[in-house]
C-alpha cells in the first residue's frame, strides 16, 4: 500500500509554492496527451502535497463518459502507478470528474459552466479555473472564441488557458492565431505551453549561467567559438503519422524546443527574475536571430528523411513504409541548419541546430566549443587539442560535463582532454520531475515565467519562414535525402558543418 509522500525530504528540499484552490479543465480528455502526461504528472503534485484539499480535474471530450467512467479509463492508463500507490490515488481519484463538451457546441459549452459553478460548492475551488486545451491546433482560436462566449474568461484574476503546440503553421497563422486568443482573453491569461521548459536542465541554463561569476565574462563571442544545440530521437513517426505528415520536423522540434534552448542559451541577463522580465529578454535574442545565409536558405539547411535500417533480426522500416505515411512522402524527420544572432554577445558565433528520428541515441543537449589556446606550447596525446567544451545534458543523464586537457602521465608534457562531470541524480539523489509537473503548476499558479509570450512565439516563426516558403514553393531547393535508420542524419548534414572546418559531437 503506497502513502500519499514517498519522500518526505523531497519537498522540504524545494520548498515548492502551494497550488491555490482550483478546478483545472482539460479538453482532449479521452486523448493521449490527458492519460499520459497530465493526469501523471497531476497525480506527481498531488503524491508531493502540493494540490490543496479543494482542487478538482474535470475532464472534457465529445465522448459520453460518466465520472466513474473518466476515473477508471485514468486508471488503466496508470495502471503501475495506482498499484505502487493504490490509497494516494483512490485520494486523488474523488477529485476526478467528466462533462461531455464539444467546443463546437456552445450549448454543451454553457452546460459546461453550470457543471464548473457545482464544482466550485462541492470542492470548495473559489472559482479558480485553468482550462487546458489538449485538442486539435485547428481548434484552439474556436475553443478559446467559445470559452469567451460562454463568459467563462471574463475574470483575468480567477481563469486562464494553456494552449499546446504548435501555436501555428507559419509566421501568419501564428499572428492570426494571437489576434483570435488576445481578443478572447488578456495575454497574462494566455499560456502558451512548451514542455521542454518544464525540464530542470533546461532551466539549469540559466542558473549555471547568471548564478556563477566563473561562466558570464566567458559566455561571448570573444571566448566561444562554436554551438551545437541538438535534440535526437531513438523512436520513429509511431502513431502520429498524421500528424507528422502535415508538421515535418521542423515545425514539429525546431520552431519551439531548440528555439526555446537557443533563446535560454543567449539571452541577456534579465534586470530581475520575474516572468516579464525573463521573457523580454528571449524576444529580444530571437528577433536578433537570423538564418546563415539569408539571400540563399538553402545553403544553411539540410533536411533529411529516415529509411529502413536496423538488422536482419530486427529491422526497422522507413518512413515511407509507416502506417498513415505516403509512400511518395517528402516529409521531413531531421533538421540541421546553421544560425546566426546579430548582436553585441554573439556576433560572428554560428549556431548549429539538429533534431531527428530513427538516430543512434535519444538525448537532448546543447554543446558550447570554446576558442583554441593562441598558442599551443603542449603536445597532445590525441595529435593535437581538444578544444574545451561545455556540455549541458538535457535529456537523458540530466546534468553538465566540461572538457578541458589536463597533463597526461609520463615525463613529457604532453595533454589529454579529461571531462568534469556534474549529474541530477548524484548530486540529489533523485531524478528530476517530468516537465509537465513543473509547468502544470506554474500555470495553476498563475506563473507565465516558463511559457512563451506572443512575441516570442511569432519571432520564432519569423526566424523560420524563409526555409517554410522554400518547402512550400520550391522543395527542390530543399531537398530531403535519406539516411539510414540508426545513423546520425544524411551525410549533407555533415557538410554544413565541414565548410566551416567542424564536426557533430557524436556522444
């Protein structure tokens, strides 16, 4: 029989802010997203006593389930979970309920705030409410027009709603989108959600950079040369073919997970920690962002596509041969190009970006290559040095590891490069939490410091729109080439590094 805390010391360690009273309304009930990542990640906070006693989860889909129904689906979806820790759940499970709505349907949307005002009596939430709308992108303008409609947005104080990714196909869609949401609700009600700003390494960047004086006076153009920021994928398309087909990777990773680590990586230090500050400075740093190469995008680009490979005993298909995948498909599965950020701090430093499926190992990480000693006075062992390196490890082995050539035993005076290494579960003992733990409760809390403001995500877009209107209007320019399941990406890719006398990292 599990207890509601599994580890006392864990929360006395963060010192974690209690969640207000609050209802939180998740639409897309019956979908993936609710049963394998929110519901978890609530029960996660709830086993850390962090959701009050009046707090309540009111699932919304089409699909006419009764309460009883939406708790036991939750709990087959978590089926380990509640038998490690059947007496927290069945604690967590009373405060489950079900409405069918369709937010096409503005009567089941007014049944849906008379089912809410209940709510608030029986669970004492004080007409706090978060809707989080884990639906279609096609549906999140018409969803939040409704939600307006229906007059449950009208308190800036008390309501608010998280909206998934991809907010938007291109730059326009992303403004037209904006336009709709901002006129249904003010932006401090917008949360704009990006899950890999829920992991701690990822906001470790910016600890590591502004809480120790060792990294700032170095974290420039004048000591770093190069950066790499990358993001691979061991799986393939899977499921979500229809999806993939439409998106391609570099809608689906590289408009908003790297984005969002390069704009961590090289903003400025904000004048204090709050949410606008914090945000202002990754607009700016973005808007400052700029293809390599401009005038000609496709030069700064490599788009790849994975194909069969694996072993004779076990092998794996190609994109094309997947369900749901057209056989002639020109979609993309990996991404590298090469950036630049036309400011005071990073003038002159390129930036790499890549992210893909089917490669060799699953891992997030971004690589800062520091400037080669002016004058090499120490044989090294390897034939020459090793430039320092900072590695920040995202994802998995969560942590930083840093390069540097130290002397090698014997009795000349010879280098070798050795690696310091700096790791979550060490140093904590514990793993950290699934981004959508922390970002969850910012959201309950009324916290957009992790979220993406407007600006942001348009800038984004923006960064990207050149490489969008070449797929669109002229692929040959951009053209996909193969590679091999299990391998690092097609050899092009290679080359847009190799022009400028460099190589991947290859963990």
């Amino acid at each position: 029989m599990g207890s509601v805390l599994t580890n006392p010391l864990r929360v006395g360690l963060r010192q974690e802010r209690v969640i207000p009273p609050q209802c939180l309304v998740i639409f897309g009930a019956s979908g993936d997203l609710t049963h394998r990542k929110l519901i978890p990640a609530l029960f996660e906070l709830f086993r850390q006593r962090r959701l009050p006693s009046e707090f309540a989860v009111l699932g919304c889909a089409r699909r006419p389930w009764s309460d009883e129904e939406f708790r036991q689906k939750m709990a087959e979806a978590m089926a380990s979970e509640v038998a490690e820790h059947r007496m927290a759940w069945e604690q967590f499970a009373a405060g489950l309920f079900y409405e069918p709505v369709d937010l096409q349907d503005p009567p089941t949307v007014v049944r849906l705030g008379q089912r809410l005002d209940m709510l608030d009596r029986q669970r004492a939430t004080r007409g706090n409410r978060t809707f989080y709308l884990s639906v279609s992108p096609n549906f999140y303008g018409s969803g939040c027009r409704a939600l307006a409609a229906a007059g449950l947005l009208s308190d800036p104080a008390r309501s608010r709603v998280v909206i998934e990714k991809p907010f938007g196909r291109d730059y326009g869609s992303a403004q037209e989108l904006n336009r709709v949401v901002q006129a249904s609700a003010q932006e401090n009600q917008i949360f704009r959600i990006d899950h890999y700003l829920g992991k701690e390494t990822v906001q470790n960047i910016l600890v590591l950079r502004f809480a120790n004086t060792i990294f700032e006076p170095i974290w420039n153009r004048n000591y770093i040369s190069s950066v790499q920021i990358t993001a691979a994928e061991t799986v393939g398309v899977e499921e979500r073919a229809g999806y993939y087909e439409s998106s391609g990777a570099l809608r689906d990773m590289v408009q908003n997970h790297l984005t969002q680590m390069l704009a961590l990586t090289t903003m400025e230090a904000p004048g204090r920690f709050d949410p606008e500050s914090m945000r202002n400075e990754k607009a700016k740093v973005l808007q400052a962002a700029r293809l390599a190469n401009e005038d000609e995008p496709w030069k700064c680009c490599v788009r790849g596509q994975y194909g069969p490979g694996g072993s004779s005993t076990r092998p794996i298909a190609g994109y094309r041969q997947e369900p749901g995948v057209n056989p002639e498909s020109t979609t993309e599965t990996y991404v590298a190009m090469k950036l630049f950020i036309n400011n005071w701090r990073w003038q002159g430093v390129p930036f790499y970006l890549r992210t893909g499926k089917r490669l060799p190992k699953r891992l997030s990480e971004v690589v800062l290559t520091f400037r080669e000693a002016p004058v090499h006075l120490f044989d090294a062992a390897s034939g020459a040095p090793t430039p320092n390196q900072l590695i920040l490890r995202i994802q998995p082995d969560e942590g930083a590891e840093f390069k540097f050539e130290v002397k090698a035993p014997g009795s000349g005076m010879r280098s070798r490069p050795v690696d310091m290494a700096f790791s979550y579960d060490d140093s904590f003992g514990e793993p950290s939490d699934e981004g959508y733990v922390r970002l969850l409760a910012d959201a309950m809390l009324g916290d957009p410091t992790l979220y993406t403001r407007s600006d942001e995500v348009e800038a984004a877009w923006r960064l990207y729109t050149p490489l969008l209107e070449l797929i669109e209007d002229a692929p040959n320019q951009l053209p996909v080439y193969p590679y091999e399941a299990r391998t690092w990406g097609p050899g092009a890719a290679d080359s847009l590094l190799a022009e400028d006398g460099l190589a991947w990292r290859r963990p």
